[in-house]
C-alpha cells in the first residue's frame, strides 16, 4: 500500500515528558523549529486535543447520524498553490470548528472513522477543508495514509503530536523515522504525556537505529534523529 515517508518530529524535557507549555520554557525551542524545517516534510500531523488547543474555533453541534462508509473529498482546487502541503487534523469523531480551510500557509485536510457526522463532513465541504473518513470506530491510519499518497499527493510528512497519536502510527508501523529534540531541561511532574503513549503494557520494544546527533552549544538542546527497524 503506497504511502508517504512519516516522520515523528518531537520536542521532549530530558525525562521525555512534551507538555507544550512546558517545552516552550525550555532552552532549545527554536531549534525545534529549525530542524522541523530542516526535515523537508511540508506536511504536519496533529491531533485533535492539540488541534482544539491551538487552531480551531469551537465545537460541532449539528446532526449526529454517522458517514457510515470510507470516503474522502475532492482535492482543493488550489492545492498546488502551496506545493500541496498539508495540516492533518485526527478528529475521530469530527467535533472541530475552523475559522477558515488554512492553517498558515497549509490546507486543513481533517481525518476522520464512519462514525464521524455526515452533516459534519458536509460542513467541511462548506468552507473548503479537505478530508478523509476511514475506519469504523477508529481512524484507519494506514489508509488515511495511502490516500494521502495516491489521492492528494504528500510524499513526506511529519507527525508532530501528541502522544496518543504519536503512538497510534507506531503501533500502526507507520513510522520511517523518529526525530527528537531535548531541551535542556527537566519536567517531572506526575502523569505528564511522554513522546508515546497508547500502546499495550505488553507492546514489544520498538528498535531504532541512530541515523544523526546534533547537539546546540548555544541552547544545550540536542536532536536526535533514527531510523525505524
């Protein structure tokens, strides 16, 4: 099954913990952005708490009965405007609002299972955001994937959290690389989300192999980046 090539791109305390208002203190920040760019992957995953934190406008509140099938909606006509990059959004459930079909200089693009709202999907269609319903209770996040290759054209793609949906791809095996930036710094507090979460406490090891370490004398940061086996 064709897909792009996904990189999880983090910023973590030292203990691995990646609350943004935490990070966001931390020495380090920028190269986080920095190497983001660096990573030449135009296209971001986000979450949908993320999202609802930080980019949308409020709460779908309209007809409940389910899409029920996978589908997924027409390219955006202005898509290569941009060189076709994208803001995925997983909204298992499509609850978000949007103020608009961007996020910045990206497309929203929202993914969704079947049991996401129809009357949802054909809101989205209303403002122009672009979207995938696939699954039946979940996302389908293989099949997001693929049609993310073969339907909209992203080739490369950077998985940017949290850690739920971080874990979601790992165990999902969709997963090329992991790239981490730690900040010199130290969360610590109890039940703080780590760069994965999710899986089974009898979840094998996920094996990596060091691709590059670059460390920041200036920040005290260091990124790290590995290849998945």
């Amino acid at each position: 099954m064709p897909r792009p090539y996904i990189i999880c791109h983090m910023m973590s305390s030292v203990d691995g913990r990646i609350d943004c208002g935490m990070t966001a203190q931390l020495a380090g920040n920028d190269v986080y952005y920095d190497s983001l760019a660096a990573l030449d992957a135009p296209t971001r995953v986000s979450g949908r708490v993320t999202a609802q934190d930080e980019m949308a406008s409020g709460v779908f509140d309209g007809d409940k009965t389910p899409i029920g099938h996978p589908c997924h909606s027409a390219v955006p006509a202005n898509a290569a405007e941009n060189g076709g990059a994208y803001e995925v959004i997983m909204d298992t459930h499509g609850t978000l609002l949007w103020n608009g079909a961007h996020s910045g200089d990206r497309h929203l693009l929202i993914a969704m299972s079947g049991q996401a709202p129809q009357a949802y999907a054909d809101y989205l269609d209303s403002k122009g955001i672009a979207w995938i319903a696939a699954g039946t209770d979940s996302i389908d996040l293989a099949q997001v994937c693929s049609i993310l290759a073969t339907d909209f054209g992203v080739e490369r793609m950077a998985v940017v959290g949290g850690a739920h949906i971080n874990g979601g791809f790992l165990k999902a095996g969709l997963l090329d690389e992991i790239s981490v930036v730690i900040g010199p710094g130290i969360d610590g507090r109890e039940g703080m989300p780590g760069v994965f979460d999710g899986l089974a406490p009898n979840a094998p090891v996920t094996h990596l192999k060091l691709i590059s370490c670059e460390p920041s004398s200036e920040s005290g940061a260091v990124w790290l980046r590995y290849k998945t086996l």
